[in-house]
C-alpha cells in the first residue's frame, strides 16, 4: 500500500549526522558500528531503499535548527541567523538529492497529482516526493523570512520545538505565543502556509487556536489518554483539531508510546512496544472523531532516535507495511485503512497547497 509519512527529519540525518540517505540501511549502521557520540548510531532506520521497498513514495521533509539563548541547556545554535543558515544548508541538501533523482520536491497541487500519477506507474527508480516543513520557527530572524522560505518551497510550519522559543512555547516549557507568535501565525495564514501544531505546550496550543484561522494539522503526535505527558495532545486539544478538519500522524517515538519510559535503560522488547502501540493511538482518535479521516501516520523515525526507542517489530522504515494488516484485525475497512495510511493527508495537501 502507498504510504504518506507526515514528518521525516532526512536532511537533518544527512546533515547533523552525516548519514548518506542512498546507501542502504546495512551500510549505514555498518558505517556507525563504531560511533558512540549519539545513541542511536548503527541503529537507523531510515533511507532512500527502504522508503522505496516500503513504498512511501511521498512524505514531509524537515528544515530544523532551533536558537537558543544563552543560558538555555537546549543543544541549539546561538543565533537566529545561525538556525537560518542550517536550515539553508539543508535546503541545499535536499536540491542535490534532487539532482541525484533521489528525491523530488512538492510544492503545488498540480506538482502533487503529478508524482502521484507518476509513483503508481513508473517502471524506473523512483525519486521520492516530499513536501518542505520547518520544525521550530526560531531559524526565521525577522517575519520577512518566512515568505522567503515560502519562495523556497516551504509548505508547512510548526511554531515551537522543545523549550521556550522565539514564536511560542513547545515541549516541557509553559508560556503563550506573545507578539511575535501572533504577528507570525498572521504572516502564515497570509501566505497559506499549513500550521503544524505538534510540540506546542497547552497555552501556546490554546492561544494559537484563539488567533489563527487557517489551515492546521498535527504532524507527529500521540494521545495524552494513552501516555501522560504535555507532547502528546489531550482529548480536548483533539477535538479542537478535528473541529478544524485537522489530520494527525502517529509517531513511533517509543516513550510516547507507552508509560514510564526511562530514557537510556528501557528498550523496546522489556517494555513490549509494537506498532499495535500505534493503532491504539489511531483507534483513539478515530473513536473521537466517529471516523477515519483525522488520523494518519507521521512516524518521526529517526528523529533522533533508532531502533533502541522504537517499536520492536520495526527494523527499518519499510516494516510500515505491517501497519494495514494491524488495522485490518482491529477490524477497520480498505477504505479506513487508506485513509489513514495515506489519503488523509493527501487530500489535506490537495485543498491546501496552491494550484500551480
């Protein structure tokens, strides 16, 4: 089944971890056998042979580098203008992998039905379609930089990463949006741009939803019913969502996908994560909603993350083929299933990309 994966952090692999997306899995993890600066070194899960064997043929691609001020303990570049700078050296990546038929960027509707068409009948190597997203605004200096990303190709936003943040407040931080956050929520519903509302802390969330009127999805974010904590989104946070025609992907993040998680000693296998974790997520939002058309997948693998903190029935990307058959048990149609794995966000696309 085609799959649409809502938030990939490739150039960020690429570009912080130095990993080359078109070797293979084992030669990846081969190449990091030795590596002990990240704990997820030989663990990937993630390159351009495994989404084609998965067939995830079209997925949003982040631009990431958050500023942090002075005394933050945040990892992070120390200046506005740093972030932007990484987030154009990412940019240059992902142009070159479009060089090398690795990739191919999506920025229109017209651009999207096009690959879409061509994935399904193309017999020759597949470039993968993806869609620009920014993870964290603090790399926009001043407002005006946003429509120059929006010239650059960038389709969706999410205001805050982890912390406090120039635009709002984000994961395991407290405060509101302020002047700045409302002035650029103003500049992205101006320009059309999709506002991504993972990671934004539940003030930042409900003032953003007080003062924004455009489009919003939730590109990789579980459900606070099922793990206790402020990432995930709270059972009134979803209803608000589905009240905008929102769509939310499901993340493979396993310490938001099950209780007590404690970073660097649990695993996978000790605490039973699967990608049944997962469509408990998809049941939850689905039975809120009373339907099949607000949840889709946005896996976040290898977001700083492998194997040591993701489902155990997941060794690379491709194993999201398992997922279909998962839903198909818990009793969900052909049609649910497609919904969720892939044609949710599509059609979100469609109705919001510009025509041409």
């Amino acid at each position: 089944m085609f799959i649409f994966d809502a938030h990939l952090d490739l150039s960020m692999n690429a570009m912080e971890w130095n990993r080359d997306l078109s070797w293979s899995i084992k030669d990846i993890r081969e190449s990091e056998k030795d590596m002990t600066d990240k704990p997820d070194r030989g663990l990937n899960t993630v390159s351009f042979e495994a989404m084609r064997k998965g067939n995830i043929g079209l997925c949003m691609a982040t631009q990431i580098a958050r500023y942090v001020h002075k005394n933050s303990t945040l990892p992070g570049w120390n200046s506005p203008q740093q972030a932007w700078a990484q987030t154009q050296a990412q940019l240059a990546w992902y142009k070159t992998m479009e060089e090398a038929g690795e990739l191919k960027q999506i920025s229109t509707k017209k651009e999207l039905n096009a690959h879409l068409e061509f994935w399904k009948t193309s017999e020759e190597k597949k470039a993968i379609g993806y869609v620009l997203s920014l993870e964290g605004a603090d790399s926009i200096v001043s407002i005006e930089y946003l429509a120059r990303s929006y010239e650059q190709g960038l389709r969706a936003i999410g205001p805050a990463h982890y912390g406090p943040g120039t635009y709002a407040h984000g994961t395991n931080s407290i405060g509101g949006i302020g002047a700045k956050g409302k002035a650029l929520l103003k500049e992205i519903e101006r320009l059309g741009l999709i506002l991504d509302a993972t990671h934004l802390c539940d003030q930042s969330f409900w003032e953003t939803m007080g003062s924004y009127n455009g489009s919003v999805w939730a590109s990789h974010n579980n459900c606070r019913a099922l793990v206790d904590h402020n990432r995930q989104f709270s059972d009134e946070q979803i209803k608000e969502l589905i009240s905008r025609k929102a769509v939310i992907g499901m993340a493979l993040d396993a310490w938001m996908m099950v209780p007590n998680w404690v970073r660097g000693k649990s695993t996978p296998k000790s605490m039973g994560v699967t990608l049944q974790h997962m469509a408990d997520n998809i049941d939850h939002i689905c039975q809120m909603a009373g339907n099949s058309f607000h949840v889709g997948i946005g896996t976040d693998l290898d977001g700083g993350f492998g194997k040591e903190q993701c489902p155990a029935d997941i060794d690379t990307i491709a194993d999201l083929q398992k997922v279909p058959d998962i839903l198909k048990s818990r009793g969900y149609s052909q049609k649910d299933i497609e919904n969720i794995m892939h044609v949710n966000f599509i059609e979100f696309l469609r109705k919001n990309l510009p025509e041409r």
